[in-house]
C-alpha cells in the first residue's frame, strides 16, 4: 500500500483525473452488472418454452402471471405485451410486441459505451502526463544546475512512467468489463428479438385457428 502511495504521488496531478476515471468508470460497470445481469436477464429459452406450453393451452391468463413474476426482465415485459393483446388481431399482437420492444431496448444499451470511453479517457490522460513528464525532464536537463540535476531528471522521468502504468492500470479492467457487458446486453438483446418473433408466430396462428 505504500508504495502505491508513493506511485501515485511522484505521478504528478495527473494522477488525479485518472483515478477520477477509475471511479466513474467502476461506478458504471458495476451498475449495468447488476441492472443487466439481476434484472434484465432470463434463462430466454426455458422461460419462452414455459410460455409457448401455456399458450398452447390456452392458458393466456396464467402466462402472464408468469411474466408478472419476473416483470424486471426485458424479456418478460416484451412477452407479457404480446400476451396482453392475444385475443386482438394480429396487427394488434404485433403493434404491442413492438413497442414494448422499443421500450426496453434503450434501458439494455444504456451507458455501456461509457465504460470504453474512460477507459480511452484514461489511457489518454496517461500519455498526457507522459509528455508533461518528458517536458519537465528536458527543462530539467537544460536549466537546472547540475546538483539538482539528477533528482529534477528523476521526478520529471516518473512522472512520464507513473501516469502511463497508471493509465493503463485502469483502462485494462475497464476494456475487460467493457467487453463483458457489452455480450451480455446483446445476449439479452437477440434473445428479445428471438422470442418476440417466435411469440408473435405463435399467437398469430392460435388467432387463424380461432
């Protein structure tokens, strides 16, 4: 822990803003984690086998029920418009699938673009302090007298060094995190699209039937 105090102090102001782009960059991931993964998130094919064997029995009232019970997931909330509107036409069932599927489209994609943006941020910042760094070493080289030379040459060298490992200290996990969210939506997101269809098929042809 020390020497990560001392790290982060001879890294210069520079330091700062990177670690502010740690702790936004944490705060998002572990948001959309917990938005996506606790709510947003359904086991999409057993829940719409569930649906489909309930609807083939013409049990829509219990179907829904079964969609009120998990009523965060976007899936649920897609599939219980459906079934809202099975008794209607067919144009009808497809209106509603839509929009709900418009709906919990933004809330799915919402703010995981920023986690790669703080991480370009503080990559960035880190080369920035790098140049600051190598400037002052030079400026260190050409006017300080040669007693102070060495240490002036060494802060000025950690500086470029420090903000740069540190930079790139955040801007790995982030890219990782980044990388992982992002499957997870568009997991959630074709498994909406999938099933939605797979619904809209299914209560159009119990609506032909009759």
């Amino acid at each position: 822990m020390g020497n990560f105090a001392k790290f982060y102090q001879e890294g210069g102001v520079f330091m700062h803003f990177i670690a502010l782009s740690a702790i936004m960059g944490a705060g998002v991931m572990i948001e959309r984690f917990i938005f996506l993964f606790f709510r947003f998130n359904i086991n999409g094919g057993q829940f719409f086998n569930q649906i489909q064997k309930l609807v083939m029995a013409n049990n829509i009232d219990r179907a829904i029920k079964l969609c009120n019970a998990a009523d965060k997931a976007a899936l649920a909330r897609v599939i219980k418009a459906g079934l809202t509107r099975a008794n209607k036409t067919e144009s009808d069932i497809s209106a509603a699938i839509e929009e709900a599927m418009l709906e919990v489209g933004p809330p799915i994609s919402k703010r995981i673009s920023m986690i790669s943006a703080l991480a370009n941020i503080a990559t960035l910042l880190g080369l920035l302090g790098t140049i600051f760094g190598m400037i002052d070493a030079f400026q260190a080289v050409a006017s300080v007298s040669a007693d102070q030379r060495s240490t002036a040459l060494a802060k000025g060298i950690a500086i470029a060094i420090n903000t740069t490992g540190f930079g790139l200290i955040v801007a790995i996990p982030l890219l990782g995190a980044h990388i992982f969210i992002s499957s997870l939506a568009k997991k959630i997101s074709d498994e909406v699209d999938l099933y939605a269809v797979k619904l809209e098929n299914l209560l159009a042809a119990r609506v032909r039937q009759g």
